[in-house]
C-alpha cells in the first residue's frame, strides 16, 4: 500500500493542464461496445478506475490499441458475451462501479448481461434501481441471484418507450440512453440528468448515427437504430480537478494558472469558489488564481450563514463538496457544508479537526465549518484516504499544514487523479511516495 509524505507550508506557483474527464470517460469507454467499427477516443487520463475498464474491455474480445499516451483506438468486433460467465470478469468488474456502465451497451447490442455489485468509493449507499427500472421499461427482465452475486439480465427485444427517472441519474441515464439507442421505437426520458459529460456522450453517439434530441434538457427523445457506425471523440478537462486546484491555489496561498480548463463547461464551479471569496481570472480558456493572504465567506443577503450544497446538475456537483469544505478551513467566515447525496462523504472531517480545523460534523450529511482566517495554520498529521475525492481534500490540507504528513491509502486518489504527485512537484510541493 503506498503512501504520500508531504512537508506542507510552501506556496506553489506555475501552470498545470486537467486531465481528461474521468467521469466521461467511464461512460464513453464503454459506449464503444456499441458498435464494431473503431472508436477513437483522446485525452484519456491515466489512472486506476480507467485503465480498469479499459483493460476489461479488452478481456472481453476488443481489440484495443494504444495510440499515444492518451489516444485509445476501440475495436469491438469480436466481443465474447460467454466471458461474463467467468469468475475472472467476476473478479474484475466488482472491483469497478464503472463496471457498471457497460450493460447498457451489451444489453442493446447481444440482448443480455450478467454484472456482480460494482465496487467504487464507500461513501454511503449509492443504489442501482434507476439502471435497472430503466431497462425494466424498455422491455429487460432482471434477476439477481444470491447465490453467485449476480445481476442476470434478459434484453432480447427492447422497445422505446415513454420513462420518468425517479431520480436523475448520470449513471442511470447514461446506461438507459446506451440501451435505447438501438432499441426499437422511440424512448423518451423525462428527469433525465444533463451534465456535459452526458451532452457528450449524446453527441457522440450521434456521430456514430443514433438519433438523440433534447440534449442538454432533462427531456430527451431516443429514436433507435439498427446499427452504429464507428467516430472519434476528445473527451473534456476533468471539471473536478479544476475545482481541486482552484481550492490548492487558495488554500496554499499560490498563484496558479489552470490551462485549458473547460471553462464554458465549468457551470457553477467558479461562481461557488467565488462566494467563498476566492477571486480567479479568465483568459480564453485558462483560470489565473492569484495568491490570496485573505480570502472571506459571503453571506446571504439576509446576513445568514452560506450554505454549499450539491444538487444535480446545473447545481453543484457532489465531487467538489469536499474540495469546498476544505478550502473553507483558511478563510475568513463561516460556511454550512450540505452534502445531500452521501451519508457518509463527510467523514473524513475528524482527520481535518486533528490537524487543527474548526468544524463541527452536524450529521452524516452536514458540517459546519468555522474559518481561522490564517490566525493558525494546520499542523501536519499521519492519516489515511477513505475515497477518491475526501483524499485529495487531504492532499491540500497537508500542503497548507505546518510540518510533515504521511498519507496512506494513496491507491484511492490514484482512482481519480493521474500522476498526482509529480504534477505537484512541478508547482513546487514537496511530495514524495512512499511504500
């Protein structure tokens, strides 16, 4: 198990480039299971949750071609549907939520699936009714069985129909409009999610010659296709990096400039990091945050506390929420953190209290956090990364504390962010890894 040792306190400087979006990427990755004519698909980001999916994609009979660091040629001609029966594809899918996202593909393409309970971040429950409901509607018959841990799914003649998500669903959507789109008839999706990284795959199976309008809307109109043709595609900068950074930046006291950040695709990001008082600048498509010795809390017109919470989208994404919390500890005012999505994607706030945070964990749901305004610094602790995003929270805390801190687990921010560490380096941390 690998750890970060970090000696915290030093301001950063210089530029750093986000890496592609690994949330599209999970869903785009496995839409080239659609077709069997090549899909290529650039800036592909590096890391664990990715290379997972690409390397069982691979397991399953496509043929899968690395053009350079991050540029995929996807050829899925020759998928064998029997290797779902393994416990190799067993093993390896209930080691990825993103596992999750290829039934709709399969489903539409061969007619049935089987998956084990995806793994992914523990973070509270995070069900799957959604996927399933909306296969249910377009005709699938499901069955999960206790024995082996397996969803079984039957989809041998899927028909569009009319749906109403009971919840809006990135996932959820994504894997319904992978199922529909060469299913027969029209479907239509109401309380569908909308996020870019869903715009994008819309656009790009449209490309491919699917017939998808009302994208961008939570209504969308699928009128399915006998076949998919093959396309090329670059997915977007990881919006959730971009808030990362912009929270390092302010948190370190560091002027950093984010290139090609995706700014147009950003939503509320900057606008949220802002209300915490943090000021940014745009040129073109880059984000220049400036050093910030002080940064203050607005308040609500009323003069009560501001309170950040995530909705889905164009509200605040949840990813960020921890990022936020974090960037809160050094400024100056008070802000309520509302996590509504996860109970348990706060709980890494006893690690920030021990470093010398003032926040008060109100439920599973809620923290209050209390800004020291710079008048003490964090102090450098031992301690572990329970998920992904609550990881690198950590990450910047430590980078801001006094004194050295050892992170352990680093294996899970290794599943969202690609080489850390040395992109780190470049800005001026002092980071090293350590078994």
């Amino acid at each position: 198990m690998g750890s970060f040792k970090i000696r915290g306190g030093k301001q950063l400087s210089g530029e750093i480039i986000p890496q592609g979006a690994k949330n599209e990427a999970l869903q785009i990755l496995s839409a080239v299971l659609l077709t069997e004519h090549p899909v290529t698909v650039y800036r592909v980001p590096d890391i664990l949750d990715v290379n997972k999916l690409i390397e069982l994609i691979g397991d399953m009979g496509a043929r899968v071609e690395q053009l350079n660091t991050e540029t995929y040629r996807f050829t899925c001609k020759n998928i064998d549907v029997n290797f779902l029966e393994s416990e190799h594809f067993k093993t390896k899918a209930a080691s990825l939520r993103g596992s999750i996202m290829i039934l709709g593909p399969l489903l539409a393409r061969y007619g049935k699936a089987k998956i084990p309970k995806p793994g992914g971040d523990k973070i509270g429950r995070r069900r799957l009714d959604t996927h399933f409901l909306g296969f249910q509607n377009l005709g699938a018959k499901f069955d999960y069985s206790q024995n082996d841990g397996l969803f079984k799914i039957d989809a041998s003649n899927l028909k569009g129909c009319y749906m109403h998500l009971d919840e809006a669903s990135v996932t959820g959507t994504a894997n319904i409009i992978m199922a529909a789109v060469l299913a027969e008839g029209t479907t239509t999706i109401y309380n569908a999610a909308c996020e870019p990284y869903l715009q994008q795959l819309c656009n790009m199976l449209n490309r491919m010659g699917a017939n998808i309008s009302g994208i961008g809307s939570n209504l969308l109109k699928i009128e399915g296709v006998s076949s998919l043709n093959g396309t090329d595609h670059t997915l977007l900068p990881d919006m959730i990096e971009v808030g990362s950074f912009i929270g390092l930046a302010a948190m370190t006291q560091s002027s950093i400039t984010i290139k090609n950040a995706g700014v147009e695709y950003l939503g509320l990001i900057p606008e949220v990091f802002k209300r915490l008082g943090i000021r940014m600048t745009f040129e073109g498509d880059d984000i220049i945050i400036p050093a910030h010795k002080h940064y203050e809390i607005e308040t609500f017109i009323d003069g009560s506390i501001m309170t950040v919470a995530d909705a889905p989208w164009p509200g605040f994404t949840p990813d960020l929420l921890s990022i936020i919390l974090v960037t809160a500890i050094q400024a100056k005012g008070t802000v309520l953190v509302h996590q509504k999505m996860f109970e348990s994607r706060l709980f890494f706030v006893d690690k920030l209290i021990d470093m010398g945070a003032q926040i008060i964990l109100c439920d599973p749901h809620r923290a209050t956090v209390i800004g020291l305004d710079r008048k003490q610094n964090l102090r450098g602790i031992n301690m572990s990364s329970p998920d992904i995003r609550a990881g690198v929270s950590l990450l910047i805390a430590a980078l801001s504390a006094d004194g050295e801190s050892i992170i352990s687990n680093v294996e899970q921010i290794d599943r969202g962010y690609q080489d850390i560490e040395d992109r780190l380096k470049a800005l001026g941390a002092d980071i090293q890894r350590i078994e």
